[in-house]
C-alpha cells in the first residue's frame, strides 16, 4: 500500500508541475501577442509577395530620385552679379528657384526612403517572427 501511496504522490506533484507549466506557457504565449499587436507596423496586413514588390517599387523610385539629385546638386548655379537692383531681385529669384527643386527633391528622395525602411523593417520582422508552428512555439517561450 505504501508503495502505490508514493507514485500517486508522484504522479500528483508531476500534474502540478505539468498545470504550472502549461499555465506559464498560456501566460507568456498571451502576453507576447498583446506585445505583438501592440506594436506599430503598418504593413502588417500585407502578403510577403505584396511586400517584396512594394520594396522593388520603392528602391526604384529612390533610385530614380537619387539619380535626379545627383544631376541637379552636380549643376553649379552660377550667380551673375552686378546690374540694376530689379536684376538683383531676378536673379535671386532664380537662384531661389533652382534652390528649392533641389530641396523638393530631396525631400522626395527622403519620403520615399522612410516607406522602404518600413517595408524592409516589416519583412525582417517577419523573417524574424518565422511562419506556422516556428512563430506558435516563439510566442510561447520567448520572455521579452
């Protein structure tokens, strides 16, 4: 009698244990995905294949945005002195102008760029993040 009285003892502490277990898991796998969710990515919904074509579609436009600065910033304006004070103003104005198209585009350039960080963030995220079981079993043991 006193040997069945130990294994049932046993088998009770090995069910605690296992319930502690399982309820730490559920804890911690809740948790995770709150801080998942909570987190701001606004590419979230979209399909890997959508993401990579969004990337190819931005690293073109930055490129071709790079390109035209490039040729904009390499052009030297050259400012013409001298004149009546209404050339003056002209050429200020002029020199203003081309100043604020190289400006635009850089600020193009710039915009462009914070959308292909994000998209790139987003697919190292869920390269990351891993896919099926992979992500299950992550949420369910990572501790941030």
């Amino acid at each position: 009698m006193a040997k069945s009285s130990g294994s049932g003892s046993q088998l009770f502490a090995l069910l605690v244990l296992l319930g502690i277990l399982i309820a730490g898991g559920a804890w911690n796998y809740h948790r995770n995905l709150e801080l998942e969710n909570a987190e701001l990515r606004p590419y979230r919904s979209y399909s890997l294949e959508d993401l990579e074509a969004l990337r190819a579609a931005f690293q073109a436009e930055a490129d071709a945005h790079s390109a035209r600065f490039r040729a904009a910033a390499s052009r030297n304006v050259k400012v013409r002195g001298g004149g009546m004070l209404d050339d003056q103003v002209d050429e200020f104005e002029r020199v203003q102008h081309i100043s604020a198209g190289k400006r635009e585009i850089a600020g193009e350039y710039a915009k462009n760029q914070v959308q292909l960080d994000a998209v790139e963030s987003e697919i190292a995220t869920r390269a990351e993040e891993g896919e099926g079981w992979h992500r299950e079993l992550r949420r369910l043991t990572k501790y941030p």
